[in-house]
C-alpha cells in the first residue's frame, strides 16, 4: 500500500474566509484560475509564487474541473 500525498488544495477557516488554497498558503485557488485566465502562463505564476510548484497548478486545474462537473451534475439532476 502506498502512502497517501497531502492534500494540495485545502479549506482552512479563517484563511482567506475558508477559500480553496495552496495548502499551507494563502493563494486561491480562484487566484490562481484568474492569472492563468489573464493569461500568465504556469512559469509565470511559478515565478512569483516560489511556495507553488507545476503539481499546484495541475491541482487547480483538476479542482476547477471536478467542481465544475458537480454543478453540472447538480444543475441536470
């Protein structure tokens, strides 16, 4: 049995109102989506937030996937 990664993403009252963010941080996930949306790229971002590494950003991504297929899950239901 392999052990299991810390969480990257985690909710933390009383950190930026109990938002996603970088576990261990106070970056957003919804800060992060917006700088790539703005269009900074992953090295960019990595750049000026050298506590984030590539695996931050793919976990963004993945979380912004999966909440978006609950809502669509949640709407059609």
């Amino acid at each position: 049995m392999t052990p299991l990664s810390p969480p990257l993403i985690t909710c933390t009252p009383g950190v930026r109102s109990g938002k996603p963010c970088m576990a261990g941080t106070r970056i957003a996930v919804s800060d992060v989506l917006e700088y790539l949306a703005s269009g900074m790229n992953q090295e960019d971002i990595l750049a000026d937030f050298p506590d984030l590494q590539p695996e931050h950003i793919r976990a963004v991504l993945r979380y912004a996937s999966e909440r978006e297929k609950r809502l669509s899950e949640h709407t059609l239901a």
